[in-house]
C-alpha cells in the first residue's frame, strides 16, 4: 500500500520538477535485475520505483536498516538491505538473507533494482563495476535454475544535478542472458551502461515548444511559490555541500512538503472566502506547473 501511494505521489512530483522525461521501457514479465547506472544518489531510485510500470525491489546500504523502526518502513517500501565491507565485516554474514530473499522475489517473475558501481558520483560517466551483480546473476542462473532471468542495463541521464528544472533520460539497453554468464560479464554491462549513457547524452536537450500563452499564470505561479523553492533549495545546499545528495534531498523536502503548504494555504482561504478557498488546492499547483512549463521554453 505505502509503495503504491508512493509511487503515485512521486510520479506526479516528477511532473513539477522536470520539464522532460524520456522513458522508454518494453514491459514484459520474466524475472529481471535492473542493473543501473547511479549517478544521483536516491533520486536514481525513486526515479526508477515511480517510472516503472513493473514493482521494483531495491537493494539499498544496510547501515540504513539499524533502527527496527526505519527497517520497517524501508521493508514496506520494498527495500532490501545489501551490507558492504565499509559497513562492518560482521555485517557481511547478513548478505546471504539478502539473496535469498532475492531469489525468492525472481521466483515470481519479479524485479530487482541494483547499482552494480556500488557509489553514487555526480558524472556523465560509469565507474568501474564491482561483483555483486554478477555474483547475484550466476546464484541464480547456475544454482536455482532461474534460466529465464536476465539483466537489463539502465543508463540514467540528467541535463543537470543542481538546476531545476531539469531534463531526464533513462535508457534501457540491450538485455543481457543467461547465456553471457562467462568473465566478460562486468565488461559487457559496463560498455552497455556506458553506450546508454552516452545515447541519453545525445537526447537530454528538450524540444523547442511554444509556451507564451502560459506568461499570465507563470507569473503567478512565480510570485506566490517561488519562495517555497528557495527556502528548500538554500536548505538542501547548506545541508549537502561538498556530497552528491543535493538533488535528491531538494526533491524529497518539496514533494513531502509541497501538499501540506497547500493545505495550509488552502485551509485559510477556506476560512476566510468559504468552500471556495479550496480552489487553491488546484489553482496553485497549477500557475506552479506552468512556471516550470515556462521556464523549460
């Protein structure tokens, strides 16, 4: 239910803070890795969970997991947690749950996301790749006869990792089978990777559209809520400065913060004009929209 809702509510968030999303993705029902470029820090993921019409469970840092309380919420949020060195040796036991739970999951034909580079760096290019995707593909290749598993290369572009708004594609490449389990792996998907990477390069610039007839609410939007984005943005910087989480956490303040200004705002000119004060609730993410809609010209 919470992954669902939250599918939903990103998905639209998406819509105000990108002014074009290239998404290009031929649905089918085999069990899949998605083995992804990560070049923005979680916003890859979320990206990816509202985007996908598929459910996706994603393998996340285990020291996120500490406390029973955020493990819950993680677990419903479809996360798994994956365990590194850097995050203890002791931990690295706790990873034989992880695949098998993961095993469990490609049984019923699902869908597994996984950042093979294993670090997050704002950059137009793929980092050298570690093992824990090919190890996961051959577990279940070799040993639990999952023969109709394959793993699909995403590529995910961005235009930019601080301006907003921004332009994005996510490029599926070329799958690969069970029948490429050899040593190449790792070099094919990482040359997969890297050609996503640079097609979405050459596709990240938005078309040229006509946008004048949107000038009047723009303004509007700009004048009631520009300073919503400022005081997000002046945050994320001060709070992210010198890391790679500055996007991410600028879009994770703002769309769970975004519905509740309107509600507040909503709320007192209800009090005020009556029923009809509620029609901000619409209006406002509206002008909001065809700022950003004017802006992208």
């Amino acid at each position: 239910m919470l992954y669902s809702l939250l599918k939903i509510w990103v998905r639209i968030a998406l819509q105000f803070y990108c002014k074009r999303i290239v998404f290009h993705y031929k649905e089918n029902h085999d069990p899949c890795i998605l083995a992804c470029a990560h070049p923005n820090s979680f916003l890859d993921a979320m990206i990816m969970g509202a985007l996908m019409p598929r459910r996706i469970h994603f393998l996340a840092r285990g020291d996120a997991f500490k406390k029973p309380a955020v493990a819950r919420l993680l677990g419903a949020m479809h996360m798994i947690p994956i365990f590194r060195l850097s995050e203890g040796k002791e931990n690295l036991v706790k990873n034989e749950e992880t695949f098998h739970r993961s095993v469990e999951i490609l049984r019923k034909n699902g869908c597994i996301l996984i950042f093979p580079e294993g670090i997050c760096v704002n950059e137009y290019k793929v980092r050298p790749l570690r093992k824990g995707t090919f190890r996961m593909a051959i577990n279940a290749w070799k040993n639990e006869g999952l023969a109709s598993l394959h793993i699909q290369p995403v590529s995910i572009v961005y235009d930019s990792f601080d301006a907003v708004p921004k332009s994005i594609h996510v490029h599926f490449g070329e799958i690969i089978p069970e029948s490429h389990h050899g040593k190449t792996f790792n070099d094919t998907l990482h040359h997969r990777l890297e050609t996503g990477m640079q097609a979405g390069l050459q596709d990240i610039a938005p078309a040229k559209r006509n946008r004048w007839l949107l000038a009047l609410p723009a303004a509007i939007g700009w004048f009631t809520q520009r300073w919503f984005y400022v005081i997000w943005r002046n945050f994320a910087r001060k709070k992210t400065k010198g890391t790679v989480f500055y996007d991410s956490v600028l879009f994770a303040c703002m769309f769970l913060t975004y519905p509740l200004l309107l509600l507040v705002v909503a709320g007192a000119a209800a009090a005020f004009l009556g029923p009809w004060g509620w029609l901000l609730l619409v209006l406002l993410p509206f002008t909001a929209w065809c700022y950003k809609e004017y802006k992208s010209i």
